[in-house]
C-alpha cells in the first residue's frame, strides 16, 4: 500500500465508519498521546525501565501504525499530500545533509 493509498483508506474509514473526523486540535493530542505510548514500549523494551503488568500486550508494530494512523488523518484533514510532503522532505535531508553524517567523527566509533 502506497502512502497515497494508505491516506485514501484512512479518508474511507472515517467516512464509513467514524462519522466524521475529530477537529484538529482533538487530533493533534491524539497524536501525542500515541507517540508517547510507543515511547513508553521503547523505554521498557530498550531502556533502563522494567514492563507494569498494563504495559505487558502493548505491541510496537501496532503503536506505530496508530501514529501513522493519526499522522495521515491530520494530514487529510489540512489537504496536505504525505507522498508529496516526503518526497520533499528526503530531498531537503539529501541536499543539507548528504556529507554532514558521513563526515561525523561521532558516528564512526
């Protein structure tokens, strides 16, 4: 599935079945709040932090597909054209920091 696809989908479910799109705002912390559920997983998982009970059937994958979930019904609902957006975002990244990385000291330990 394309990211174009994928927004479709998202646009289609709504409609068919969410009635309609929370505002913005609502989205927004929506999106917050899921990025820090993934956080919370990524910290138990990899960091210093031991799993609650609670914590214990969150899945990572699925984490990630709710922020992206969230991601693209924000990016629907302000007309902006994620496959665009990242198309242009890479090609920033590539122009500004095509030698940046590669001539960090830091990275090369």
């Amino acid at each position: 599935m394309t990211i174009k696809e994928a927004q479709t989908a998202v646009d289609e479910w709504i409609k068919t079945y969410g009635v309609r799109y929370f505002n913005e705002l609502t989205n927004m912390v929506l999106l917050t709040e899921e990025v820090g559920e993934l956080a919370r997983i990524i910290a138990r998982t990899y960091g210093e932090q031991s799993f609650k009970e609670s914590d214990k059937n969150h899945n990572l994958a699925d984490e990630m597909a709710d922020i992206l979930w969230v991601l693209m019904c924000l990016a629907n609902q302000t007309g902006v054209d994620l496959t665009e957006a990242f198309a242009k975002n890479m090609e920033k990244k590539t122009s500004r920091d095509k030698e940046r990385h590669i001539n960090n000291e830091k990275l090369k330990q």
